[in-house]
C-alpha cells in the first residue's frame, strides 16, 4: 500500500492518511496541503480505499497527484 503512495502522490504537496474503523472498514484521506482540500473513501479494503482516494483526488485537481505516471518527483534514491 505504501509503495502505491510514493510512486503516485507527491509528499512535499498531498498527505494521504489510511485508518482501520471499529466497523472493520478503513478510511483512506487525502489531503492537499497547499489548499486544504480533502478526498475520502471507505471500503472493506484497504487497497480499493486508497486507489478510490487517489483516483477520487487527481479527478479533483489535485497538485501532487498523477496515477498515469511512475513518478510524480524526483526520485529520492537518484
């Protein structure tokens, strides 16, 4: 799950926050820091919840948020 986040959203522009519910359900956030801006979904897994959020963000708008491409930055290891 994490590695669909780096590859996928840049960290210096979105936050993206993944939470386990008492009803069994997870909660995916993602929020953009430069306006504020939030994208939720909740799903049975953890996995839907995160790719629904960052789709449900970059049809938004979002900055920092490009599903198309291997990488929205720089690589940090080159």
């Amino acid at each position: 799950m994490g590695k669909l986040v780096r590859l996928k959203a840049d960290p210096k522009k979105i936050r993206v926050s993944v939470c386990h519910t008492e009803h069994d359900t997870w909660w995916v956030t993602v929020k953009q820091l430069s306006t504020g801006w939030l994208a939720s979904v909740e799903s049975v897994s953890p996995i839907v919840a995160l790719k629904k959020a960052l789709r449900r963000a970059c049809n938004a708008g979002f900055d920092g948020i490009d599903l198309d491409m291997d990488w929205t930055y720089p690589h940090p290891q080159k």
